[in-house]
C-alpha cells in the first residue's frame, strides 16, 4: 500500500482523547492530527518521539493531517493507523504474498455476515469452503522482537473471535490476521494481562478451528507492505 502522498515529518508534543495528536512539523508549524488508533498505543507516545503524517486534500476534515508513523528506538517505524490494515491484506492477498491465504478465485471487503457483523475479507472459490479473514492491527512491543495484541482492554471485546468460530461450525474456514505494521518483531503472542476476556475467547476459537496468522511489514515513509508470517505463541 502506498501512501497517496509524501508523508510529513514532525515531533509529538502529545496524543490526547484518543483521536488527536499535537505534532510540530520539521518546518516549525504546530498541528493538530487525526489518530485512527482506539488503543492505548503503549510504548508509541513519548513526547519527542518522531512521526510522519499524512495530509488529506477534502475541505470538509476538520484536522486535515493523519498521524501514520511512529519512529521508535531498537524497533524502527511503526504504522499506528487502524484505517490502513485491510487495504495492506488486500493487496497482499491479491498479489499472493500471503501463501496461506492463497488460492480463491474471489476476494470481498466488508461483507457482513453473522449476528449484525462484517467480516474484514471474505475469500471464496467454487472448489473450496469460503474463508472469513479478520484483521488486527498490532503496535506493541515490550519484550525484544516480541509483538502482542491488544495493549489495552479491546474495544469490541470478543465478538471478532466469536463470530469466527461459529463460521467454522458451520463448515467454513475462519483466519484471524494480526498485522503487525512493523518489520523487527520475530514471535507473536496475545497480551494476556492487558484483555484476559480477548485470550481466553482467543483459546476458545482456537479449539473451535479458527487459525491464527502473524504478518509483519517493511515499513518506510512511501509505502507498507507485508513482508512475511512469524510464529504465534500459544500460551
């Protein structure tokens, strides 16, 4: 996925209700941005830290710049924004970096299905059971080369592993996708001290079939890509 635009870069002054970054550009201008991130973004929002962000052109946004980037010591950039993820699997899928999703013959976004919800990816193909793919974002790192989900308690609680689970009940293939928007990280694992509500469904859809894949990205200031799957820690 490449950014639309070149991306700016700046300082964090401070992120605050959530949804709003302080940046100081490298120009000296002060700017309030838009952060697509519901998670407490753990370990990402020290003051100083460096960020890129990018600039919409619509006259109708109220915060026009988009915090995108984290530049984190002994980590490198990490995407932070929660709207990028699907459009990073998707293309991913399609160009068949992803070998174990690969192989349908037709790729669908936000398809709802289930008990009032929409499924990230549906992949189908006459020969085969369809395949609902949920995706998740991943930004925390507080052990070396360790990334984890969530860092906080997650806001739709269980109900992304639930719905999965009774999709393989009912014969089809369910795939939870947890993007880590990220190169360094070598294991993934579920922060059971942060959500013990999200692992324990998480161990749930386990058992029921539902599989588990851990992708992580290069990352640069032009584009984000998925690079390759790591291990995901069972505990």
């Amino acid at each position: 996925m490449r950014f639309k635009s070149p991306l700016v870069r700046g300082k964090l002054i401070k992120r605050y209700k959530r949804f709003l970054a302080d940046v100081v550009l490298d120009t000296g201008e002060l700017v309030t941005a838009a952060c697509a991130n519901t998670g407490s973004m753990l370990g990402l929002t020290e003051p100083g830290n460096a960020v890129w962000l990018s600039r919409s052109e619509s006259l109708t946004r109220k915060y026009p710049h988009s915090l995108e980037l984290v530049d984190i010591p002994d980590i490198g950039l990490v995407g932070i924004n929660t709207g990028q993820p699907n459009h990073i699997v998707t293309e991913a899928i399609i160009a068949g970096k992803v070998a174990e999703l690969s192989g349908y013959a037709n790729l669908r976004n936000e398809v709802k299905y289930g008990q009032n919800s929409r499924i990230d990816i549906l992949l189908e193909d006459a020969k085969r059971p369809p395949c609902y793919v949920e995706i998740k974002n991943v930004h925390f790192f507080r052990k070396p080369g360790l990334a984890e989900f969530p860092d906080c308690v997650t806001e739709r609680g269980a109900k992304p592993l639930v719905e999965p689970s009774n999709m393989v009940k009912a014969g089809s293939r369910a795939v939870m996708v947890y993007l880590i928007q990220c190169h360094n990280p070598s294991r993934f694992a579920i922060a059971d001290d942060k959500d013990r509500t999200y692992f324990n469904e998480f161990r749930k859809a386990r058992d029921a079939g539902v599989e588990a894949l851990a992708l992580t990205c290069h990352v640069s200031t032009s584009e984000i890509t998925v690079d390759r799957a790591i291990p995901v820690l069972e505990i």
